[in-house]
C-alpha cells in the first residue's frame, strides 16, 4: 500500500480555482435585543412591577397614543375596502340576479293584493243582492238581539263575582251599622293614621343625633352605599381594583382589566399634586406570546404621562382590549 501523503479535502486549501476567494471565518451572532424590556430594580409584593428605586421611565406623550389609534383606523379602513373591491364578478352577478327575482316578487305579490280586493269587493256585492229588504232587516234585527242577550250574560256574571268578592273580603252589610253615625269608621282611621304620622315623625327627628353617637356605624353605612357604585363602575369599564395603597404623596392602585382579546394586570400611581405625571407599569407574562404581540409598544414598558391624559389612555387601553 502507498504510504503517500494523502491529499486535503479542505477546499481552502486548494491552488485552483478557490484560491482567488478570500475566506472569512464565521461568527456567531450572539447580541440580541428582548422584545419585552426588563428591569432589574427592587420590587416589593403590593408594587407588582411597579420599581421603587432606580430606572428611568420613558415619557408617553399624547400624539403617541393617538398616532398609534390614527394607524389602526387607517388599516381597517384599507381592510374594509379591500373586502369591497372583492365582492365583484361572478358574486355581483349573483346579487345582481337576485335582487331582479326580489322586485320581480314583490311586483307579483302586489298584483294578486290588488286582485284580491277586487275579488272581495265582488263577494260583498254578491251578498248584498242576496238579501231582500224586509229580510235584510229581519237579519239586523237578529244580530241585535243576540248583542243585547250577550251583554246581559256578561254583566249578570261580573255582579255575581263582584258579590262573591265582597263576602269574602268581609264587606257585607250588617243592621248594626246603620245603628252607627255616619263617617265613623272613616273618623277613627284618619285619627289613628295621624297618630301613626306623628311618631314616624319623631323617630326621623332622632336619626341625625344617632348618627353623630356612632360615627363608626355612619362610616359603615357609607361604605355599604359605595359597593353598589364600585360593582358598577367594573361593570363598565371592564377595571377590577384589587388594591390602593398611599405612599409618597400618591395613590397606588393594582389593577386587572379584561376584554375580549384577554387579560392583564397593571399597576397606576396616581399623584394628588395634578401637576405631577402618572406612573404605568405592566405585569407581563412572558409565556403569553400572542397577547403580547397586539399590545403597542407603550403598553409593554413603564411609561409616564401627565394626569390630564389619563382618560385618553384609558380609552386606548380599552380599546385595545375589546378590539374585534
């Protein structure tokens, strides 16, 4: 066996034609950027994403949100006439068909309306030839009388029910009151109605100083009456608040909010200074990828706007989460 040094199958290290092509040693590409972005400062269990110490938050401006609304708008539109310009060819033909047999129907309904009232001008004519006079009246005279027995039927069963009525409810007429002076009973239940207005009266006057006795029972009181204000504005707004807390002059609120593309909590602080900005930050779950992906990019990071701004933030949020 030839104990020759076998030639390399490395084809960089041929004379021949690959040796005009500079080679290049491939890289890895490891740098890449996380769709959501992460931070890294400490959280506490009631902020729920919302950073303590250190970050900087980005500034949400109003043209942003509405900017992002306006692109929205403007490709349903382009949708909606797209789905126009397809319903054409062999579809407008058929629609066009039919709307000819719909018209052409209704035409053939109203012939045979007016035909009929024709035919039942004629029934009627018919019948009244068919009676003579004195026959005519002899059937008038008839239909009256079966009327009158009718009614007097009618009006004997309602006095016997009006009567049955009466004795069961107890209001028969005994001898003994006509012994007793007219209006007397109607005297003792005025009287004793205006007794009864009277201490109602009285009780009303003691409510306000029971109040000012028990505060805790009024503070309670209040509270049962803003539940039912609460559960509706949830109702409305789709906005669960599982939690507010005070702290450095502002209030924090854990919401959830829900809708028909799905759900997501988020966290508010509010400050009591207007002049102040809102704080937004999201709780994302990173598994979620489909629900993510509909989200704007100012939805998915903590972001800052001014307090005026809060209702059209709110409305694109919950446009976004009710979006067909």
């Amino acid at each position: 066996m030839d104990s020759a040094k076998r030639p390399s199958l490395d084809p960089h290290s041929y004379t021949g034609k690959y040796a005009r092509y500079p080679q290049k040693a491939l890289q890895e590409k490891r740098s890449y950027k996380p769709a959501i972005p992460v931070y890294a400062p400490e959280r506490n269990e009631f902020s729920h994403g919302l950073p303590t110490t250190g970050g900087r938050r980005r500034t949400l401006q109003t043209s942003e949100i509405l900017r992002v609304a306006e692109e929205e708008r403007q490709a349903d539109i382009l949708n909606q006439q797209n789905a126009r310009e397809k319903l054409t060819g062999n579809e407008g033909i058929e629609i066009k068909q039919y709307r000819e047999e719909v018209e052409y129907w209704k035409r053939k309904a109203d012939l045979l309306e007016r035909h009929n009232k024709e035919l039942q001008k004629h029934l009627e004519e018919v019948q009244r030839v068919r009676y003579t006079d004195a026959e005519a009246e002899l059937r008038n005279y008839i239909e009256w009388s079966d009327a009158k027995d009718q009614a007097f039927v009618n009006l004997k069963s309602e006095v016997e029910q009006f009567l049955q009525r009466g004795e069961r409810s107890g209001l028969v007429i005994s001898k003994s009151s006509f012994n007793r002076p007219p209006h007397a009973q109607d005297y003792q239940k005025l009287k004793a109605a205006e007794l009864k207005i009277a201490e109602l009266e009285k009780e009303i006057a003691r409510v306000p100083q029971r109040a000012e006795q028990n505060p805790r029972s009024a503070e309670r009181n209040s509270l049962l009456s803003e539940k039912p204000i609460i559960s509706l504005y949830e109702d409305l707004t789709t906005v669960v608040i599982r939690g507010c807390k005070e702290m450095d002059g502002s209030y924090i609120y854990n919401c959830v909010i829900a809708g028909t593309t799905g759900s997501f909590q988020f966290t508010l602080q509010v400050p009591k200074d207007k002049s102040r900005m809102v704080n937004y930050s999201p709780t994302l779950d990173p598994r979620r990828d489909d629900f993510i992906a509909i989200l704007p990019a100012f939805l998915k990071e903590d972001v800052e706007f001014e307090t005026e701004n809060l209702p059209i933030f709110f409305w694109r949020l919950s446009s976004i989460m009710n979006k067909n």
